[in-house]
C-alpha cells in the first residue's frame, strides 16, 4: 500500500514540475532567439569588437546577430552585409546597436531597426521594403525610400548626407527634411536644449575619407550566405515569464 501511494506522489509531483519546465522553456527562447544570424562581416580592419559582456573581437565571415551592438576602435573600420543584401560600412570609433530584426523571408526584412549611436556610417539599402527600415542617431529618424545615405553622429550633431536615392529626416520633436538630391544634406544640432535641422546641398562632411582609407569599405557586396539560422517565434503573453 506504501508503495501505491509513493507511485502516486510521483505522478503528481511530474504534473506539478511540468507547467514550471514548460514555463522555463519558453522563457529561454527569446534569449536563444536574440543569436539569429542576420548578417555577416565582409570587411574588418584592426579592432571591431562585439560589446555583451565582455568585448569580442570580429574577424572576417563572422556572423552579425539579432540585438547585438557593434563598435570599432580608433584607425579600426568595418563593413556587414544583412541577409537582404543591405550594406553597412562603419568608420573609426563608430558604434552601431542592431535594435530589432524580423525576417519577412530568408533574404528580406519585414521590421528593422538600427541606431547608430557614435560615429561615421554609410548605409546602401538591399532587397526589403524600404519603408521595413528604421534608423535612429540620438538626435534623428530616417526614413529611408531606396537609398544610399552618409551618416555621421557626433553629440549634440548628426549629419545625413544623400548619395543616392531619397530619404525623410526628422528630429526627435517631428522637424523634417525631404532629402531627394545627391548631395542634399540634412544637419541636426541641440543646444540649449533646443534641436534645430537645416538642409543644405554643400555637405560639410561625407563619408569618403573613410572609403579611400580602407580598402573595400565602401564596396557593395550580395549576401554570401542565403540561409540565415530562423528561430520560430514565440508568442508570449507576458504573464507566463513574470512581465
């Protein structure tokens, strides 16, 4: 009899470690997710480092993850290519957070956005939707429309230079330039706490210095690997992991 009752225990206490286990699981997806290939490294040139906890050293051919942020070193520049073929070269003392990433397909975007914090960017858009890409400066939003943009983020400065294409620039209080000419120039400043935008066709700054300091920076390369690694979504209501 002792022993019917231990076999019974047993059963109960799976059923009471299963929601838990099963609760545990799905928590952890999102982190596993948050490691999605959606890019790769074509150029790296001296220091380019992975930030998490500790700095990691990119080399060329590694993966560019989902939510990752990315920072160069002094005489240090890199350039990624996206699954949809977006290029995004980087400059000296440049830092780039990848906020979001979700795929539509294998070689396109449906919601991506990126911030780039500090630094000289250049920006050649690919295959997705343009209007899928988000990109933030702490100063500017830029909407883009089938572009090649110059990006440079100083503080209390960001410069957007338009070498092809179109794109919408607004400051983070809604003023907005329409930027349709190569050349057009949008430069936003805060001071004073006040922000200011102005258009300009003479472009104080671009990124060329930094194509003709290192070699294949400014190159535009397809995608090499088609196949990035997608992790089914999880749909989580929050109450389930305690948010």
């Amino acid at each position: 009899m002792k022993g019917h009752y231990r076999s019974v225990a047993k059963m109960n206490l799976r059923f009471l470690l299963f929601p838990t286990l099963l609760s545990a699981a799905l928590c952890a997806a999102p982190a596993a997710q948050a490691q999605t290939r959606v890019g790769e490294a074509v150029v790296i040139q001296n220091e380019v480092v992975r930030v998490a906890a500790s700095a990691t050293q990119i080399k060329v051919g590694d993966s560019m993850l989902r939510d990752e942020t990315v920072r160069t070193g002094a005489d240090s520049a890199a350039r990624f290519v996206m699954a949809d073929s977006t290029n995004l070269s980087l400059g000296p003392g440049a830092t780039l957070k990848l906020d979001r990433t979700v795929f539509n397909d294998e070689h396109s975007y449906r919601d991506v956005a990126i911030r780039m914090t500090t630094g000289a960017f250049r920006f050649v858009t690919g295959h997705s939707e343009k209007t899928a890409y988000k990109i933030t400066t702490p100063l500017a939003t830029i909407g883009i429309r089938g572009t090649t943009l110059d990006i440079l983020s100083q503080r209390g400065r960001s410069v957007v230079v338009l070498q092809a294409g179109a794109a919408t620039v607004c400051t983070t209080t809604y003023q907005c330039v329409q930027l349709t000419q190569p050349g057009d120039t949008a430069i936003i400043t805060s001071s004073g706490g006040k922000v200011t935008i102005t258009k300009t066709n003479t472009p104080p700054w671009t990124f060329a210095a930094n194509c003709a300091a290192s070699a294949g920076l400014c190159s535009v390369s397809q995608y090499a690997d088609a196949s990035p690694t997608l992790t089914p979504a999880v749909y989580d209501d929050g109450m389930l992991c305690g948010r």
